[in-house]
C-alpha cells in the first residue's frame, strides 16, 4: 500500500484524497486488495488523462501500473497481442513496431495506458475506437454473492461488448488482447477549405483525415491522410516532425497560452486566427511517415480542458454550422445568430439560457472533427448506429474556466437536443442521467453486466452512479 496522497488528473479539474492507495505487483495482491475491501468503494485510476470525474474515490485506489507486460503470439493466421492493463499506449506501439507490427488504432497522444484508453472509448480518426477491436479480457471482479474475489476471463457475448468500454464498472482489467495488424505508413496533406462539404469530399480518398474548423476565421483545415502504398519515410518527414513540433506542438500552443491565460486578450485571439495561424501551415508539403509517428502529436505539454460531442455522419454538416454560429454568438454580443439556430433552440427551449454565454467567451482552439466508425460495444460513443460518428472537439487553455465551462455545458445540452450528440466520457462531461439514458439504447444491459460482476457496487464512484443511473 502507498501512502495515503492528493490525486490530481492531468487537466487539474479533479482532485481529491483516497484513503488508500495500492499498486499491486501481481494477481495474487491484486485479489487480496479486492477481498480486504469488498465492502468499500474501489476505483482504477492509469495515466490520470480523463476530465471527467472517472477515478474519483474516498476510498480505495488502484494503480495496475506494474502490469505492464506485452506477449505477442500467432493465432488462427494472426498475430495478437496480449497486454497487461496498466501498459502505456506508446511502449506498446514501440514494442510492436520494432516487431513490424501496429494496433488497429491510435488516439492522438499514446500517453494513456491500454485499460485506460480502451475504458472510455478512446479513438483516432477514420478507424473505430481502440475500445471496439478488444477480443478478449481479464478482469478481477467479485462472485454473486459479492464477497469472493476472482479472476474471471470475458471472451464473448454482452459481457465483452461492456469490458471493451467499462468506465472501471465491471471490474479490474487484470490484462486485455488486441489483433495485430502490419505495421504501415501515412501519407499527409495539409488542405484549406471554405466549407465542410468540401472537407468531407477528401475522406474519399483520405479515409484516416481529420479537419479543423478554424475558430474567428471559420475556413476548414484538413490534414489529408490515407495508407500509403510503401513503407518508407518520404518527402523529408523527419524535418516535417521537427516542423511539427517545435511550430505546432509547441509555438502555437506557447503563445495561445500566453494570449489567453497572460495577456487575456480577445482581440489578439482574433488577430492570431486570422493574421497568423493560416502561415503556420505547409499547404503543399506531402510527407509520409510510420503510422505512431504519423498519427500522434505532443497534445499533452500544455495543460487544457476539452469537450467532445459525437454527432452521426448525417447531422454533422447541421452540427458544424450550429457550432460556429453558437461560437461567434459566445463571442461577440453583435452577432445575429441565424433563423435556424434561435426556430431550433426555441424548440428545444433553449432560448433563454443562451445569455449565460452570450458574449462571454472567444474561442481560440482549433475545433478537431475526427470520424469515428460506430463500433461494437455498449456504451462507448460510437456505439449502436449504423453510420459513423463525428467527434468535435472543444479546448481551451484559459483558466480560469468558468466561461469556457458555461459554453461548454450549452454545447451540450444544446447539441443533445438537436443532434442527439453523446458526449466522450473521458472529457469534460456535463451530461446527465436522463439525457444518457435517451442516447445509449443498450445502457440498461451495461448495468446489467456490470451488476453481474460487481453485485455491491464497489466498484462504482458517485459519478458513474450518478450518470448512469445505477
Ligand atoms: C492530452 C490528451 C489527449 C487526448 N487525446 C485523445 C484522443 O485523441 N482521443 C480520445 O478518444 N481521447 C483522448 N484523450 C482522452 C483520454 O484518452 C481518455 O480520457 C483515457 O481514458 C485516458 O486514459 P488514462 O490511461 O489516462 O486513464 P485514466 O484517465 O486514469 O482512467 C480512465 C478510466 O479508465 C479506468 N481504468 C483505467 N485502468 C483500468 C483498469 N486496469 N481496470 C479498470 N478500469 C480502469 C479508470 O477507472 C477510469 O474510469 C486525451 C486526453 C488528454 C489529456
């Protein structure tokens, strides 16, 4: 056991003090830690990148951080990789990659460790979530009764589709296989666009892309990528990683915190997005590179807070437009918001709580769309449609929060009421139990999974019991 400690996540939104803290070494101590507080209330917590109140708990804390093994083995023409819970997402990728090999999907930073990310439906762009391709789990939960501690191993069935994305609800994940996939390179484009519908014409032939809606500007930024045929660094990427992250991961963010945290000046916002951040980017420059190198950046030397509402491929062009027209409202108290957003917010009656943002906040984020397939599991955000998902994403970097979280939370709702938006559980989450329950089809049988394994709840802290309405 460690001692005792304040807990602090990574966006410094949540801390809080358990009164005991472990870091098992192996299943043994693992499953006496279980059975010493099968009465208590337990919580997992891995790299702390969640917003949300995930791995709060007064009681008792777990860290899985010593199973961090990797075994790769063939099976049934092949390869899968079996990965202990508290791995991080970047030793794994390093691992395979010295071998030739990849996972099916990354994220935007591989700072998480694998239970962590897998736990809250963590995704890139153009795949599904890393959650959706788990083929199997080991995870430490408790008997009928509830007071026996076991082993157990989830293969198949609802029980596999709610420990691909379990919030912690089910139980310690112990270890968990994923499928190998050959190690490949990404090719990349920067593109500018006027509209989203231009944007999303590239996906055709860029199916992995992500674009950014570029805030007080308001053109698109799309970084085109597809799987390249070869597997060779072209078109001087090591120079282009040295580009991206001395100009990218850390000029623009270094100044945009100097902008909104030191200076606090909204006018300069306005100038940067318009003035400067169009020059930062190469438009021509065709670079191809590994795909761990390609697909991640350095989001994680800064310090923000981020929400990020999943629309269905078929609302996202609606989406867009209402979050530009939401964005400039929050920003200037000039601006007109359009017949369609005030009909559709009257609808949703709405209207009167927009003055809690009405020229309070100017955005100065880039807004990230990443497409997300919907995947196989219960409650994950891609889950359950027959289309795929588009997460928008919402950060800032000015603290301190309170606007941004006013915004945030009338995004929310707003987009729960227009869009049906579900909103990642990782992030900042100001969604509520009604709303989830309306939007997660397949909730119900999620408790149900989880009361199986956990009949007392020990494994539940006051915000899953809160949100998801055990
Ligand atoms: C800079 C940054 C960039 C990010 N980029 C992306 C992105 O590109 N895409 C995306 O989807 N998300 C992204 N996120 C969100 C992040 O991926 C998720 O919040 C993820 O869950 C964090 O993983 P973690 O290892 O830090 O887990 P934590 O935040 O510590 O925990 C998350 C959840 O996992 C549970 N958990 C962890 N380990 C176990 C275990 N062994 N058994 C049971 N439950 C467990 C915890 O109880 C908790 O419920 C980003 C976050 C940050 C800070």
């Amino acid at each position: 056991m460690k001692n005792a400690k304040i807990v602090q996540n990574f966006g410094r939104n949540l801390r809080f003090k358990p009164k005991y803290i472990y870091s098992p070494s192996n299943r043994v101590e693992l499953i006496d830690i279980l059975q010493k507080h099968n009465n208590g209330k337990i919580r997992v917590v891995a790299s702390k990148h969640s917003w949300s109140d995930l791995i709060e708990t007064e009681d008792v804390l777990i860290d899985m951080s010593h199973f961090d093994y990797i075994r790769v083995q063939e099976k049934n023409h092949g390869t899968i990789v079996t990965v202990g819970a508290g791995c991080k997402v970047k030793h794994l990728l390093a691992e395979l990659s010295r071998k030739g090999l990849t996972i099916p999907s990354v994220g935007l930073i591989a700072e998480q460790t694998i239970a962590g990310a897998t736990a809250t439906g963590t995704h890139g762009s153009g795949k599904h979530s890393l959650s959706h391709y788990i083929e199997s789990l080991q995870v430490a939960c408790f008997d009928e009764t509830g007071k026996s501690a076991k082993i157990v191993d989830i293969i198949e069935g609802e029980p596999l589709q709610a420990a691909r994305c379990s919030l912690g609800c089910l139980g310690v994940v112990v270890e968990l296989t994923l499928p190998c996939i050959p190690q490949y390179f990404v090719q990349e484009k920067s593109t500018f666009c006027k509209t989203i519908e231009e944007v999303l014409v590239l996906e055709e032939k860029a199916p992995l892309q992500q674009f950014f809606l570029m805030p007080q500007s308001w053109y698109f930024f799309a970084q085109e990528r597809l799987v390249s045929s070869e597997l060779k660094r072209r078109g001087f990427a090591a120079m282009y990683r040295i580009y991206w992250f001395l100009v990218i991961d850390l000029g623009m963010h270094l100044v945009m915190k100097l902008i909104v945290s030191i200076l606090r000046s909204r006018k300069l916002v306005h100038i940067f997005f318009r003035s400067i951040v169009p020059y930062l980017v190469f438009k021509n420059w065709v670079v191809t590179d590994r795909s761990d190198r390609a697909l991640v950046m350095k989001h994680e030397l800064f310090r923000h807070l981020e929400l990020e509402a999943f629309v269905v491929r078929s609302r996202v062009v609606e989406a867009a437009s209402f979050v530009k027209d939401i964005l400039q409202y929050a920003d200037s108290s000039n601006h007109q918001l359009s017949e369609l957003s005030i009909e559709r917010l009257q609808k949703a009656q709405l209207l009167e709580s927009l003055s809690s943002i009405k020229g309070r906040f100017t955005h100065h984020y880039p807004i990230c769309f990443r497409r997300v397939m919907a995947d196989d599991t219960l409650i994950s955000m891609a889950s359950g449609a027959s289309e795929d998902w588009y997460a928008i994403s919402f950060i800032t970097y000015q603290e301190p929060r309170d606007e941004f979280q006013a915004l945030a939370t009338f995004l929310a709702n707003s987009m729960f009421e227009l869009f049906q938006a579900r909103i990642h559980w990782g992030k900042w989450f100001p969604q509520n139990s009604d709303q989830l329950n309306q939007l997660y089809p397949k909730i119900d049988t999620f408790r149900d999974v989880c009361c199986r394994h956990d009949p007392n709840g020990v494994f539940r802290n006051r915000f899953v019991e809160e949100k998801l309405g055990f």
